[in-house]
C-alpha cells in the first residue's frame, strides 16, 4: 500500500530531520524538501481517510434507511398503500425517500 511507503519514509526522515535526533552531516536541502512533501502527503492522506469514513457512515446510513423503506413498501416493489389509513406512512415513506436521495446526491 503507497499509504504504508509514505509512512516508513517519513520515519526515516524525521529521524535525520528531528532537531534532537539531527546528524548536521545527513541534513540537506534535499531532507528539508523531502521532509515536507512527506509532510504534505501525510495530511492528505489523512483528509482522504476522513472523507472515506464519513462517505461509509452516510451508505450505512442509506443502506439502514433503504431497508426500512423496504420494510415500510411490505418488501413489494416500493408502491404506496392505497388505503386511506395509511396515509400518514405514505407521508413518511415520501419523506424517507427524500432522505435517502439527499444522502446518495
């Protein structure tokens, strides 16, 4: 995994740029320049974490939320009920699909 190469050539580099743990003779423009794009990839790759976390609790949340709507249709094709006394779940069916559609955009 690329991710796990960043990670092993940061390792490095903060050992030769750490001020603490610094051979002045391993320094060079070149380590600085190293250090920080390592630096720059290791945010990124902790943005693209955060984005994919955050894309799988929103399908976990259309998935629960398109099995109720399966649950709600009595697991036919997603039709509403045609009697009167469910109108009220048929407002709430429109409203789940509502939902589900903000979710998937």
């Amino acid at each position: 995994h690329s991710f796990d190469a960043i990670d092993k050539m940061d390792r490095i580099l903060v050992k030769t740029m750490h001020p603490n743990k610094r051979n002045d003779s391993l320094r060079s423009d070149t380590d600085a320049w190293k250090y920080l794009i390592i630096h720059d990839l290791k945010r990124k790759k902790t943005d693209v974490h955060r984005k994919i976390q955050k894309k799988t609790h929103e399908t976990r949340a259309a998935t629960k939320l398109a099995g109720s709507l399966e649950h709600f249709s009595g697991n036919k094709s997603n039709e509403f009920h045609q009697t009167e006394s469910s109108t009220a779940r048929n407002v709430s069916f429109i409203h789940k699909l509502n939902c589900l559609e903000r979710i998937l955009r």
